[in-house]
C-alpha cells in the first residue's frame, strides 16, 4: 500500500491520507461480493441476511439485501417453479447483482436456489461470491412455517414447495454453513463477516 515510506517525521494530513486510501481499498475489496443464502423455506435467510446489513454498514461496506420473496413478485410474476421457471428467475437475480456490483455495492441474496446446478451458475457469473447454507430441518421449517408456506402444501393448496413436494439439493462446499437450529444468529453473521473478510486480506 506504499505505507513502508511514511517515517515518523512525517506530517498529521500525509499519515491521514494514506489511512484514507487504505479504507477505501478495504471497502472496495467488499463492495462488489454477493452473499448467497440459500436453503429450505423458513430456514432464516432473512432473518440472516436483516441482521448481517447492520454490521456491513458499521464496517462502511454498501450493501442491498435482494430478498427471494420480493424479487419473485417484482421480477418474475409470470413465472412458475418448474427447473426452467426458476433458472430464468436466478438469471434475473444475478443481473441485479452485477448492477450491483457494477455501482460498489454489495448484494445480500436470500433465495432457495434448490439446484446445485442453478447455484454454480450464479457462481460462475458473479465469480466473487459467498454460498452461505442455511441449515435447517424440515421438520423444524414446518414448524416454524413463517409464511404459511407448508401449511399450504400439505392442506394441498400447493404442490411444488421446496423441501416437501420438490427437492432440494443441499450444497456440498459452501464458504459458510450457517445452522439455525444449533447456532445464535450472532455467530452466524460474525462467521459470514469472517469469510467476507477472507476474500480481500492480502490486498488490504
């Protein structure tokens, strides 16, 4: 970074200066990563990713968290959850990630994504991303059932939820594997800004 040639007589603003500069790169560094949080309905994505945007923003990285039920009804309305109706839709996701990206700002994912396929997919586009898993059972999904979602599908009001009628293909070598039946939300943001922090340490 070029601090090797500041000395001690060196003036308040030059030491400030170089301070800045070494912010901003560190900033930088974050502000174009996708965290991908992908698992079973009410497994706690957004809870997740509600209580991760506060620490980013404490650490002066820009983010949007991008959450999977909002993006469904704003980007895809007309689409369905067959394979080929949800690759269509992460395509759209990922588009808005990379404007994203493109502008400095981090994006918070928060979206099933059931196809390990679909989700290298979004890997092999975006390049710098984190593939958080949200573990969680389904029978503990049942219960916690935040959107009603189950209690649709096993009344038969539907008959493609992901984890009962659908499969989901759980991720074999995610950077962080986040368990919200055994670990407090407070680990779990703490161990993501871990991994963030990973991506960027020998160029800071």
């Amino acid at each position: 970074m070029g601090t090797s040639t500041v000395t001690e007589e060196t003036d308040g603003k030059e030491v400030k200066a170089i301070s800045r500069n070494a912010v901003t790169s560190f900033q930088s560094n974050y502000e174009s990563i996708v965290i991908w949080l992908t698992g079973l309905p009410s497994s706690g994505k957004t809870t997740i990713a509600s209580a991760l945007k506060p620490k980013l923003d404490k650490l002066g990285i820009r983010s949007q968290i991008l959450d999977g039920d909002v993006m469904r009804k704003e980007l895809s309305p007309n689409l369905g959850f067959t394979r080929q109706d949800r690759y269509e839709h992460v395509k759209k996701v990922i588009y808005i990630c990379k404007i994203l990206s493109n502008n400095g700002i981090a994006s918070i994912v928060t979206i099933v994504s059931p196809d390990k396929e679909i989700r290298a997919f979004a890997r092999n586009q975006l390049g710098k991303l984190i593939e958080v898993y949200v573990k969680c059972s389904l029978e503990t999904c049942i219960k916690r059932d935040c959107k009603g979602l189950y209690k649709k599908a096993l009344n038969g009001k539907m008959t493609n939820l992901i984890g009962l009628q659908d499969t989901y293909e759980e991720p074999v070598n995610p950077e962080v594997i986040a368990d919200t039946e055994d670990e407090n939300l407070e680990n779990i943001t703490d161990n993501i800004i871990l991994k963030i922090k990973e991506y960027s340490v020998d160029s800071v």
